[in-house]
C-alpha cells in the first residue's frame, strides 16, 4: 500500500476491504510521507519495520529483492501522485489497484491506459459504488433488455461535509481543494467522476457530449464545489448530472434513475440494499438481493442473505475479491479499469471547457478540451 | 365555466375545488363547441339550460343580462383559448381563473397583464401546486431565512401517461401534442412551466437564465415530450430543471429541492404531507401540518390536523378559497397571477430558444427570443 | 344533521363529505344544545333560521311538516347520544349516518339492529378508513386469494394527541375522557374500534376472540388511554391490535398488515395511496390506484388519477357517495352498517372483559361480558 | 471455532467478523462432526490439519498442549450443544462467544451463569443486532431520559424463510425445526429471543409477565413457526412482540419502536443507518451516525462516516471488537452476556406456559414454568 497513514480515511477502507474474504495480506507500505507517522502506521498494522518504505520508489525496489514480493499495489494517495506511481508500478510488474480520479489529465490518462496494455498486469480503478451488488444487477437488467430503449438518465452524488470553509487541520478536506494535489477540478474530479462512472456502467452507453456549469459556493474556494450538467450519451439516451459537496443535509448521496421506454430503475447508495424496478405495464417493484433475476457474478458479491444488509465496506471489498478472482482466472468484466480512467477524464476535461464556454455542448475527445 | 365538458378531466376538478368550501356556486357555462355534449354536460351539473352556453362570447352576453350574473369565469379549455377568454371575460368585468399555460407567446402575456391592470380584477393562473400548505410553509422557510443563502434549487416534474404515442380516443393527450392546440412547447408548457413556477415560488428568486434541452422521446411526435434545463436565478442561486411525460414509473412526480447555506429542504406532491427540513448542524427533519411555525396564511388552507392526509384537491381548492378570500378584502399575496403567467412565457421561450442554440445560455427576457 | 357546531371538528368534516360530489343538500340542523351556537353555526351555513332546530326531536318533528323534508340524518354528536338518535331518526323513516362507536354497549347495537331491519332504511356507520380506495382494494386482493390463506393480522391505530393530560378548554378530549359521555371506553370505543373493523373488512374474517391489556398511561383519566389487544378470527388467523393515543409522534397512525400463506400486504393511513403487496414467489410491489386489478366499486371511489394525491376528506365522502348510489339503486356492499357496529361493541366488552380477567382468552358474544 | 463447516451460514459470519478489525486469529476449530466436511473446511480456512480437531473435547485437550493455544472459542453450532461446550470451554479457562439461544432451559442457563462467574471469563451471547451503532444510541437516549418515562416498546422479528414446508435438503430449517435440537421452542427460540433481548437493550427495563400465543402456521411442524405476545415490564412500561418465520415478504424484519411519555423512537434492522426520533414538542427527526449526540462507547463501533451505509456484518463484528477491547482492558458494559442468556431463557420458558395456559400473564422467573 502507499498512502494511508494514520488519520486518512480511504487507506482503512482498503485494508478492511482486502482483508474481508481472506483473498489478500498486507506486507509492505509506504504510508506517509512523514517518517514518524510511516512507521507508526507501520507498526499499528503488523507490517514489518523492513517492508516499510520512505516511498513509493523505495518499495519498489526493496519489494523486488523479496521472493515472495507483493503482488499488487494499492495507491491511495492524494491525486497528483496517482499517474506517476501507478506507472512506476506496472512497469515494476505489479497489478494496481488506484483510487480515482487517475490523473489529473486525458494525457496522463491515455499514457498510463498504454502502460497498462505493455505491461500485461491488472489495473483496477476505485470507482467503488459499482461493486455493489444491485448496481450489477442494475446493469443487468438494462443489459437484458427489460428496460427497452433508454431515454433519460439521472444520476446524482451530493454531499454537505465541505458547506462551510473547512478549518486548517482538516487533512481531507486541504488536498481536495488544492489544486496543485488535487488538479483543476474539485468536486467534479472528486464525487463527479463517480457518478459519471455509475451512469455508464449502469446505462451501458458512453457520455459522448456534455453541456455544463462549474460552480463554487463557498468564497474563496478556487476549484468547483459543485457539478450542473446535461449529457449525451452515445447510445442516444440524454441525461442530468449534479455534483455537490456544499449541501446540507446530504450525507453521501449518489443515486441514479434510468428511464427506458419499457420500465425505469432507481437506486441509491444510502439505501443499497434496495434496487426499484417500475415497468410500464404494471405496479413498481423493489428488488432485493433475493431476486431470482440475479446473475452469477452478482451473486459472487453477496456475503449473507437478503434481509440482512451489506453496506459500503461490503461492496468495496466486492471489488479486492474480484481482482483475486481475476487474478485466479475467473475473469471479471465488471471491474473497472483503465479506460473508465479515460474516460473519466474526458468527461473532467470536456466539462471543464462547457462550463468555460457559456454552457455549450462540449464533446468527450481525446484531444482540444484538456483541463 | 367556460370549457370542461364530459369526458374532461380539470373541469371536474375545478367544481369540486370551488364547492368543496362553499365559496362558488356553479351558475353558468359553456362546457363545450359540441352542443350536445354542453347541454348534456349542464344537466348533469345542474345549471340551467338558460345559462348554457354556445360559446364564451354568448356567455359574456348572457350573464351581462343577469342582475347575479356570473362573477367568476374558470377557464379550462385548450391553451390556445387561454389567451382570448381571458382578455373578453376581464374586459367583460369578470375576474378570471385560468388554466396554464396562460398563453401561447411572451407577447400575448403581456398584453394580458396589461388588461388585468386596465380592468381592476383578479386573475389567477391556476399553479394549482402552490396550493399545498407544506409548499406554501416551504416558501416561507425560505423567506425567513432558515436555509441562509440559497445555493441551488432541483425541481423536476416527470410523468409517465405519454410514454407511448397514444391512441387516437385520447383526448387529454390528442391536444396537447397538437402544435396548433397547445403552442410550440409540448411537454414544456403543459407542466415544465409548472416546475417553473414552483422553483420561482418557493425559492423567492425569479429565474434569470437557462441553457436547456428539449427532446421527444417518442417518434413521430411534433413537440417536446421531455425537457432537461439549467437555470440561473436573478439571487444567485442556480438550479436544475427536469420535465418528462414519458418515463415509465412516474405518476404525477412532481417534486423540489432547495438547498441554501445553512440547511435543505424537499417537497415532493405525491407524498405532500410532508416537507423534510436538513439543516447542517442537527439532524433531519419531517415537517407535517402540525408543525409550530407555519404561517397564518399557511394555515388558513388546511382543513383536517396533521396526520388525516389533504390531497391534489385540497390544495386546488385552496387557490378557489383564497380568491373567495381576497374577493371579501383579506389580500392573498401568494396567489399565482398573471405576472407569474408572463415570467412562465418568458421561461418557455428562452428554453426554446437555448435548446435550438446548442444549449447556450439564453436570459428571460421580453423580447428576442420568442417561440 | 345532528351535532357538528361551531367548533367541532367531524361536523365539519362530514358537511365537506357530504358537498363534494354534490349528491346531498344540507337542508336541516340541530347542530349545538346551544342556542346561540346552533343559530350561528346555521347561519354560517346557509341553513334557514326555521329549519334550524333546538333538539333532534324538534328536527325530525319539525322536517316531518316539510314536503320535501330531510331525507338523510347525519348524527355527529358525543357517542352516548349516538343510540337514542339513531333509533329516533329511523322510527321517522329517516336514512341515518352516525359516527362511531355506534352504541355503548352490545344490547343498545342489537336493538338498533332491529330497529334497521324493521325500519327498511339504510344505515351507515362512519367507519369512514374503508372508504380509501386501496383499503377496497386490499379487501378484494383478500377475497380473491391472492394472499392465500390468511395467517395473521396486525393492526394498529396510534395517536399522540392525548399524550398530556389536555387543558379544560378541550373541548374534543372533554368529552372522550370523560364516561357519562364517551362510555366504558375512552381509547378502546374512540379508535381502537375503527382498527378492529378495518382488520375484519380486509381479511373479511371475524374476530372470535380477544386477550387484551387495557391501560391508562397518564395519570388521573378514568377511561384507557391504551389497548395491546391478541386476536383470533373465526377464519383461524391470528391477530395482534395496538390502539393508542397517548404516543409522541403518531399522528394518525392507523395501519394494517394481512399475512397470507402466499403473500402479505400493508396500508398506513398517512400515505393512502399506496398499497404494499409483498408475494412469496417475486419482488415486493407498491400498487397504486393506477393498478390494472382494481374492481369496478373500488373505481367509482377514485376522482382524480394515480399520482394525484387523495386524501381523507375523499375518503370520507366516498361513504356519502356510496349511499347516494345505494339509495338510487346501486347496492354497495362494502358500506359498514348496523352489524358492523354490533360487531364493534361485542369486541368492545369482550376486549374490557379480557383486560379484567388477566388477559385470559374472551369470546366476543352477544351476553355475559358486557362493558 | 466449534461448528461453522462448509455450508453453514453463520460459522463463516463470525470469521468475516473476527477478521474485519484484525484482532483475531483463527488457530484451531472443530467445524464439522463429519470427518471429511472437517478437514476440508479447515483446509479452506488456512487452518493448520493439527489444530483441526474432531470434536470440542479434543479441541480443548490439543489447544491446552499448544503455549499460544487458542484464547477464545466461538460456539456456532445447534442450539442443544451450546450448554455442555460453553461450560467446558469455561472450565478450559478459555472465553467464549456463544450462539443463542444459549441453552435449551432455565436451568441450565443458571448453571452456566454460576460457571461464568467461578471461571472469571469473558461469556459474550452473540445478540448480534445490538453491534449496530444506531441501537446502541437507541439506549443511550432512553438512558439519558429523553423520551421521559417509557409507556410502551412494540418490537417484531418477522421473517419469511420457513413459510412454506423447506425440503429435506435444507440444513438451515431442518435442526432448527427439530425439537430434539432446537429445544421446545421454534422460532420463539430461534428469533423471538433475539427481539426479546433488543426490547430488554434499549428501554433499559426487563420483562416481568408476558400473555402470549405460540402457534404454528405450517402443518407438520412440531414447533412453534409464529409467536404473539403481550409484555409488561418491570419500570411500568407494557409491551408487544411479534416473532414469525412464515410471513411471505419480509425478509429479516427486525424492527423496534419504543414510547414514551416524551417523545418515541424507531429503528428497523433493514435499514440500519437510521433512528427516527419524534418528540411530543417538534417534528420528527432522522437521525444517522453523523448525530452529534453520539457516545463515545457508540462511536467506537462506527469505520466509516455518515452516508456510508455499514450493515450486518459489521454490526456484528462490533461484538468482537467490544471483546477485544474488553479482554484489552476497556470495559464493554454493553456486550450481551450470561445473564441476557438467563433473562432470554425465562422469557421462552414464560412465554411457553402462557400460552399453554390461555394466554394469562405469566410472571418471568427461575423456577416453575421451565419449558
């Protein structure tokens, strides 16, 4: 692992989620930058005082000389370190688990989608929410067909932790809004690429245009903290985006509608237990785990029956147990990868230019539209 | 009454909102150009055949005839009749309920503002949904200050009944996709004005701009059957609009939230009894009829105490109750007129006008942009 | 109408019932033991001074001179007058509607049943939650089978608005806690009968016997406050029957659960309009007045579509809507009557019986354990 | 571990459990009574074939050979071996996590309480559902006194599982049907207790009568599948539990609410992450783990912030962490232990004879009304 010392929340998540199932053990570190903090991250986690690095680079080198070396990389770092240890990594010949956004740019990110194919190692991209089970399910059901073709999607993540200027010793907030760690976009890069993920993933169909207004809330920000957008999907559905992080009263509130011309679906993370159907031709349904519909990889990721709810940790570790499914020969297609790190950075940087130019429709490219 | 014969829907509606606190009486009409279906429509509502009409320019004649001629006319015909009714009832000397859209451009609005100043009467534009107590104790919320600065509003307004091309027997559907009958915008003026007007309201911020697209969803069809926008409020806030009547699932979905610096709120009509409160630094809160701060004006609208549900028709009879109350010297400021009528025009011609622009920011404005 | 003056909340309610569909005219009243009340509350409603009545004596001899006297009476007065009312109005030929409970004790029921059966007129007991639609419909998804055999019911009615001992300007809780006017029992007869009839109109099964705990949870009543009430039906469910009105945070509460050997469903009260059938063999649904499967009596009860909200004042008047079919010919079965509240007071006694003998198993019968 | 083979559910909870923090070990186990299922779970497990033992008592003479021999045995095996290991284990100087029902009477739960105190051991019953944080801050807000004095707590497990006849070759359902192994109680024994206990957890009062019906909705059964039941408890408060295992469309419904003379309070097991609160005096609040109110012991069981859902497993490994903290030196007054067995073992012994004896309140106590 590199990142997550003492004090940082999403380097816990990881460890609770790759301990989970049993499928993973945690050998060697680089946990902060701050010596005394590395090592007694260290130390708190029955990791030896020798596979605990100075940096990413150190453990690189020093995990070669092991022969039973780690395997896979877990970089849950601030932002701007993503790109360069995520390649570092491959190129040493591990597989990589990395947190989102990627990079901070579609040319990093398009860089390290070669470094992944050269390399022949597994790349998982943390967009976390889709590990849940229903979200598969989810996608299934659109997949099958049992929504008809899809009209609208509305997909929304919106939370209240960053309504106020946030006091000097609050760690997560400070690298999110700085923008030489976080990169030029702050909500969006943070929560909005989530939800832009989930959208795809669910629908099936890739953003091909977007039409945005990036705002700040809170004075004296200089990223956005909040996310409007219309979208254009290439399959021919349109949606609605919104992104916030200055919303009171909104926890950790991602959730999705898909509407399709035979039924529409809705679901949300506070409540992922429960996934709502409503046909056209007969009475809303609320599908549970138990449904009978469920496809054999969803129920890979479904620890204790129906009734008996999973939460956050459950479904990400969903995606640890994947990669060792994976990585044991099982292929798991749902996983997220490099090119949703690509696209997620089109999406950033095509937004990022909408929002510049009065609100136009603004393609997802390659090229021309970098943040 | 002028429109509203058998087979009608809001007709109905409109008696049963006037009678339900025995403010009108139902003296007169003219329910229908097929004069079988108007007589037979007087009959069973027990007005004389006397007072049964061809059209509204021999109803005007008629009651002019009269000592207790008609003082209100509900007007509840097609939109593009609106506009012509209303002008002759007001230049008649009535007052005037009228159904929304008011008219079919920005420029017959106005001059229908202008003749409701000339002529000294009440005009409400039936808004209908404003007529809910927790919309009306929302919109005070607001106005007190309770969610600080506003931020954002989301309102949306997504029904199902046009999700497929209806059959040639429909009649509420028949004239609303006719361009000739409801105006250049479909979905859009037949109840994206509504979400309009409800944002407006309970926001307190009229709507400064909007970047927009329309689409129809089913084929074949000549106007706009969903409608995705974002907006820009004259106070600083921002928003996002959603109106659809093809999405399998949605009933009468019309629901808000705002969001302001200090806490939250959302209202959603098919569950109107109840009006959730977040603010930031306590939990969240489900406000019902009860709750110790609604208004006076507020309170005057509700019937039975909390917990005994008030539904669409309380609170439609709760614009007929107030006119009743304003027409007997208690003024009802919260009552919809035809300035709100002018602000939805505007609205509908701007979002017209920014969705055949690519989605460029377009104000409301009085003239320029016009359907 | 008898009872219902100034100040009285179900006078009201009924008077709303009785106008919205426009099928009864208030045309007479005794509506308060006060003069000057009774003359105001006529003259607020457009009841002439002359067939404004001091008693209901007065009234009936008085509408007997009428030609086209009052064919309906209303009876809206605290429950010890209920009896002698009733028996009155229809040894005079009148139709008789009377608020619950309908007697105080099961002999007073089973002579006003006789005296319906001699007198040939319609009597409808206001157990006004069976007029909601979807309690209709629960009713018939009951009586088709869809839930199977019946296994268990579980009702209750919980209110918070007797939390407190009230003030002596109370008029409403005066009387109810008081038993020269209420009877034997406060929250037993006041609401707990309306959950007992709503579980034996939905699992159209009777209760042959109860185990119940009556207490009082605020000190100083003379009468309960609170029933947990066992139930066996004559059907072989078993049921459980929680009333009270003593809870912070209940409004109106009264819901329903039906488990059946194939499917359960639930209705609550504050949310009408939805009805929740849960089958073994699928995923649960939420129906609405929309559904495909709702019988042609259930239809006649619903005015405005799915999605628009009705509520309890609909409700209500869709008993006085049902005896005006009634009355012109169309049978409506489902109006609770004279045997309902036979029904009612019998578990009454039996319930108080029960509580007194250590909750021991009671049969509800026609002798031997009245209150 | 003892118990908890391949294809047990509950054995592999407690692993997931035991692991999620990372302050346990598993070093040794007894998984199955047949030989080759043992082996193979051990294998599956990581556990060394040594320490993989052929019943409790090998385990316990092997461990005692080993210096870090195990520490703690969990016990998850049917219900009629819980007694004779749980002491063992005791007598072995080892602590013990223990299934519930605890044992199959009265007394036996009485000399196991006597052997927990002559041992000096740590005996956690593994009353799993008050591991959720939001349970634990139910308590602390009915200790604190802010529902003022309790009136009434209504508590149901509802489950649907065993409504239908399962076939033979369902582990689950066949030992927990089978008297010889349940004990005399079936789903009283199995889930019935567990609502019992969450009732006694958070009103802080324990139950001193109960009047109750057992019966048995699937013919064939010998033991009870549904339990009704009247409380009173010894702070004056009263009572109604609910328990079944046949009520089709509820998967695992644990819910509580609990009145008091100030406010009430709501959770429900399949929506964890929420605790509604209504006072008498304001509206109803929603309150999550983010509530400032939170305890300190509350938020130790809390990894992941607000809006992040936890569920079941985590709720449960909350137990674990507790022991640990306990065995660590941090008092954990809240850990079920031998005593909630005993109270849990006079609740089914009570409950057991009221209903044989037509439902009159039964005092809860140690002798003479032993199952």
């Amino acid at each position: 692992m590199v990142g997550g010392g003492q004090g940082a929340l999403i380097g816990g998540v990881h460890r609770i989620a790759a301990r989970m199932d049993d499928r993973f053990e945690l050998v060697a570190g680089s946990f902060s930058s701050q010596p005394e903090r590395n090592r007694a991250t260290a130390r708190e986690l029955g990791v030896n005082d020798a596979r605990c690095y100075a940096d990413y680079q150190a453990l690189l080198a020093g995990e070669a000389e092991h022969e039973d070396g780690a395997e896979v990389v877990a970089i849950v770092t601030p932002n701007h370190l993503h790109f360069p240890m995520a390649l570092a990594c491959l190129e040493a010949g591990k597989h990589v688990i990395c947190e989102k956004p990627m990079t901070l740019g579609v040319d990093e990110a398009q860089q390290l989608a070669q470094a992944v194919k050269r390399s022949g190692r597994r790349f998982v991209l943390m967009h976390n929410y889709v590990g849940y089970p229903l979200v598969q399910h989810a996608r299934e059901l659109v997949a099958r067909g049992e929504l008809g073709r899809l009209r609208s999607v509305h997909v929304e993540y919106v939370q209240e932790w960053l309504s106020e200027a946030p006091g000097a010793d609050n760690r997560q907030a400070a690298w999110r809004l700085d923008p030489a760690r976080a990169g030029s976009a702050g909500c969006l890069g943070d929560i909005g690429v989530h939800a832009f993920h989930l959208a795809q993933f669910i629908s099936g169909q890739r953003v091909s245009e977007v039409s945005a207004e990036l705002f700040t809330a809170v004075a004296g920000r200089e990223l956005d903290d909040n996310v409007h957008a219309l979208l254009r999907f290439a399959g021919g559905a349109r949606g609605m985006l919104w992104a916030s992080q200055t919303s009171p009263g909104f926890e950790n509130g991602l959730s999705i509608r898909v509407v399709g011309e035979k039924a529409s679906l809705r679901w949300a993370q506070e409540t992922p237990n429960e996934l709502h159907f409503a046909p056209l031709d007969g009475p809303a349904q609320r599908l549970t785990r138990r449904d009978d519909r469920l496809g054999a990889d969803v129920a890979r990721g479904i620890r204790i029956p129906g009734g008996h709810p999973e939460g956050f940790l459950e479904a990400f570790a969903n995606l640890y147990q994947a990669l060792a499914d994976d990585l044991e020969g099982t292929e798991m297609t749902w996983l997220p990868g490099v090119d949703d790190g690509v696209d997620g950075m089109r999406f950033i940087a095509a937004t990022l230019a909408s929002s510049r130019a009065a609100g136009t429709w603004t393609p997802l490219q390659d090229k021309g539209n970098q943040p």
